[in-house]
RNA sequence: GGCCCGUUAGUCAAGCGGUUAAGACACCGGCCUUUCACGCCGGUAACAGGGGUUCAAAUCCCCUACGGGUCACCA
C-alpha cells in the first residue's frame, strides 16, 4: 500500500487538511504501507515555500512522519510538482499524439462569452471544443496574433464514468456533463486534475484518500488515466469539516489553521485524537485514544460519508484530558510562554520548580493551555483585589481576626510550608477555636485569594509562602475593617 | 441552474430488516471535595417529511424538502 498527502502551499496547513493526511497516515501505518508527502505547487502564484516549511512542521508536530517527500527525498521524486516538468511532459505529448488532446487559443474574454451564451440557453457552461478542429493555418494565425496555447483533454461523449469509492460505494457520472478542459497551462504547467494522475500513477500511490470536494474532480481523472492507459488507485472521498452553521469551514468560524490551535494551547495528541473521531468512529465506547492506538484502530469501513461540525468545546475537552495526563513538566514547559506574554513571568529569571507548582494547581481548569492566564492571577498580582462585596462579607465574619491572627502564628512558627502540613495546620485552627470548616477555610481562601473559589488552600498557601501570606492577611483585615492588634 | 454527495438528540456518532435506538461532548441533577474545577453516578434529548417493498423498516426502493460539494489557465 502506498498513499500519499498532496497539500498545495498557498497557506498554512488547514484543519480539513490535517484531517486528510491523518486518514492516510492512519490507514497506511496499520498496513505497513509508505507514506508519501507530495508537494502541489502548481500554482505558482500563491504557492510560497513558507506554507510548503509550515505545512511540513504542522504534519511533524501532529506525529505525521512521511516516507518519501521533498525533504527525504525517495525513489520516486522529485516530490515537488515544478520539480517534475519533465515528466508530464511525456504524458502530455502521448495525449497529442493519440489525439486526445489538443491545443486551445481562446481567450478569457471568448470563454467568458460562451459561458454566459450556454448559461442563457440554460446549458451547463463548459468548454464545447471549439478549438478541436483548428487546421494547421488557422493555428498559425492565432500563435502570430502572439496568443499562448493551453492544452485541453478531449472528453468523450455519451461515456458513463464509474467510480468505485471506497466511502461512499459506487459513483457515477456522465461524461457528457465534463467539458474539455484544461491540463497544461498556457505558461506550461500541468493543473491539477492533469498533474495528479501523472503522479499518483509515477508515484505508484494505491489508495487516494482525499477530501469530499474532490469527488468531481474525480472523473475527469479517470478519463486520463484511461486515456493513458494506467491503472487507477483505489479512491477513498472522506467528508468536509463544516463551521458551526453547516457550510464549509472557513476563517469566520475561527481558526481553520492548525497554527493556531497549535498557538492556543492544544495538543498535538488531542488535536489528533479529536480529529480522527471527526468521520471515523471506532468500534466500543472508548473516545481517548494515542495515535498508535488509532493506527491500529483504523479502517475505511468505519468512515462516515456525512459531513461533521466542527465541535470546539469536545476538542477543549479532549485538549483537557491531555492537560491533566500528561507530565507536569512538560504543561509547564507549554504554559511559561503565555505566562511571560501576561507578564506574569519576567523574560529571563524564571522558577520552574515555583512555575510547576502553580501549573499543577490550577491544570484541572483548563480546556486549552493559553487559558493558563485567567487562573493565575492570585499567586502573582501584585495586588490582592476582591471578587465581589460577597467575598469581603466573608471577611467580615466574628470569628475572621482570630482565625487569621493563628493562621498568622502557625505560618511563622511553621518551617518550609508544605501540602502536607498545610492541611494539617488548617485543621487544627478548626480545633483550637472549635469552628466548621467552612467558617476557617472560606475565610482564609478570600483573605489570600480575594475569591471565593479556585485551587486547594493546601496548595495555595505553601505556593505564596510566609511572607505573602502575612502580607494578604494585613490587607484583608484591613479591607474588612478589623482592627489590627499586635 | 446542471451534475455529485449527504440527512439518527444542540454537536460528534453506533446501528448495516426484528434493539428498551449505544456511547462521547454540551446541558441538568446527585455524590465526592468544608470552594470551584477534576472525578464518579444518574437524567433530559434523535431516526427530515411522504409514499412504497416486507409478517417486520432508522436500516431496502422512489419522491419531496433541507444541507453540502463542484462546475477556473485554484488545488
């Protein structure tokens, strides 16, 4: 088995695409098959190298590792499409010979009145052959006007094109309903529809899993591949990743790019985890799976042909339960940038023995790691700010001077604070002055958080410390009118 | 508009002639936690509509509606 992902560089890798190539890698790592990265850069006004590098580091970092491409090279290169001019030069000439090609001199201006004159007929606007029959004078004439040829397949009529896709079963469509159209451009680059079958047969690719919008291309390879002679991979059409209002995913749905999921504090596993249930589904009821675990899991038969909403809030979730398991060190390592951007953390003098702890107290929160910012604030701003006139009510309780004058005493006569005699310590304050917990616990969280909820007081207090913790104590007893004695 | 694909809860999605129509996210409730979150337990909620075929249809066929894709010298 051989397949390959064949994404053009004209921006970053798309959501939609990372899907794709997931499928294929999926599909062809569970049968020990190659997988081959081919770069479409025929279009080379927005083709750029800066997407081709990006989509490259996007596939990497999602674990998407390739066997051939125009990095590693391979047997079969170059992987590039304006690396390979020659050889579908080859092809093009054996489609002239055979007459099944030919050359076209229409201008945009003449195609665009035959568009408009077929559409006022009420026919389907294509291209109806008008150049097919040029004699060897007539040619001249137009190439002395200085006009550039293109090169345009010639369709058959009244030929019925079937398509055996592995998704969504059989497929057909009329040969009739194809104009001729283009497969060499007028500066002498193949497009697509010419360019892939010269490669997916060259490249010996199997098996095509593509995109759904790709379905009516479809026929008009298959019309080349006849034409020549070659045999036909297998085709596998996987549905579109919709927005939220059920149309194509785009830029006003949010992000499309992996980039930016990469930028909010996604992971690479949930975004891979996420994306594969998105028109796969295994069999069971487990959700959370590694990309081994997938690669092994994975087959065509289980490919929904409907097309899915992306569905933010499952990926946060799922984002979530990559936070929580994965290593501490390595959701630290992820979250410092966004704590420096808050400036929470200055750019060179940062604790990370201090910066995992905070990160450990507050991972349970989030749903991407950039969310990082919104749960920090009580262990570095400078200054202590209450949530509401609700939270300084609770400092106002009779009892609040006694509980923090001893928590104060506790804290200074305790060595190194820890978790462990953190909760002891605040137990104990409960007995000596005999009160509930919720008369201890919610005061000392408001006089050291200024909020009524977050992280466990036990990991609160040994992450600020004695000194902070003093500091908070005076401002709260202050902020709830208690007078200061001693 | 022509051609093509699709339609099970708000979303993802199982189901491939006979099921009390799974499961997950979200939502709601409870438990745990002297807070919230996490975790655990439970709940609300779906076969687009209409015709057939069949003893029996979410499953097969047809029509309608709706959604999407595509009709480039873009891929």
């Amino acid at each position: 088995m051989r397949v390959r992902f064949a994404p053009s560089p004209t921006g970053p890798l798309h959501i939609g695409g990372a899907r794709s190539a997931l499928f294929n890698y999926l599909l062809v790592r569970k049968h020990q098959g190659k997988f081959i990265l081919r770069i479409e850069d025929t279009d080379q006004e927005r083709s750029s190298r800066e997407s081709e590098i990006d989509i490259m580091d996007s596939l990497r970092w999602l674990g998407l590792d390739w066997d051939e491409g125009p990095d590693v090279g391979g047997p079969h290169g170059p992987y590039r499409q304006t690396e390979r001019l020659d050889i579908y030069r080859k092809y093009t000439e054996m489609l002239m010979d055979k007459k099944m090609a030919y050359l076209c001199y229409c201008t945009e201006e003449e195609l665009e009145e035959q568009r408009q004159e077929l559409k006022a007929r009420g026919q389907m606007p294509r291209y109806m052959g008008k150049c097919y029959g040029l004699s060897e004078d007539e040619r001249k004439k137009l190439e002395d006007e200085g006009r550039k040829p293109v090169i345009r397949f010639r369709v058959p009529e009244n030929e019925l094109i079937k398509i055996n896709d592995l998704v969504r079963g059989e497929v057909n469509f009329e040969s009739s309903g194809i104009g001729d159209f283009v497969i060499v451009k007028s500066d002498g680059i193949p497009t697509y529809n010419f360019a892939v079958v010269v490669d997916d047969h060259e490249m010996n690719i199997s098996h095509v899993i593509r995109a759904e919008e790709h379905l009516s291309n479809t026929p008009r390879q298959v019309l080349i591949f006849d034409a020549l002679g070659l045999k036909k991979p297998e085709f596998a059409h996987i549905s579109l990743i919709l927005g939220k209002d059920r149309s194509k995913m785009s830029k006003r749905h949010g992000a499309t790019s992996l980039n930016q999921y990469k930028e909010e504090g996604y992971l690479p596993e949930a975004l891979v985890n996420f994306l594969a249930l998105l028109g796969w589904s295994p069999e069971g009821e487990e959700e959370v799976f590694t990309l081994e675990d997938l690669t092994s899991l994975f087959d065509l038969e289980r490919v929904a042909k409907s097309p899915a909403v992306f569905d933010l809030e499952k990926l946060r979730w799922l984002n979530g339960v990559y936070i929580r398991k994965s290593p501490i060190d390595r959701i630290a390592g992820l979250a410092l940038p966004y704590l420096t951007q808050a400036g929470y953390v200055g750019e060179d003098g940062a604790n990370l023995e201090y910066i995992e702890k905070i990160v450990d107290a507050v991972r349970d929160y989030l749903g991407s790691v950039s969310e990082i910012k919104e749960h920090v604030g009580i262990f570095f701003d400078k200054e202590l700010t209450f949530e509401s006139e609700k939270a300084v009510d609770v400092l106002r309780g009779e009892q609040v001077p006694g509980v923090l004058d001893l928590l104060t005493k506790k804290v200074q006569n305790e060595g190194e604070l820890t978790p462990d005699n953190t909760k002891k310590m605040i137990k104990s304050i409960c007995k000596e002055l005999d009160l509930g917990g919720r008369k201890v616990f919610m005061p000392v969280r408001v006089a050291l958080t200024g909020k009524m909820h977050g992280p466990e007081m036990h990991d609160v207090i040994p992450i600020l410390g004695g000194g902070e913790i003093l500091r908070r104590i005076n401002i709260s007893l202050e902020k709830a009118g208690h007078t200061l004695d001693g």
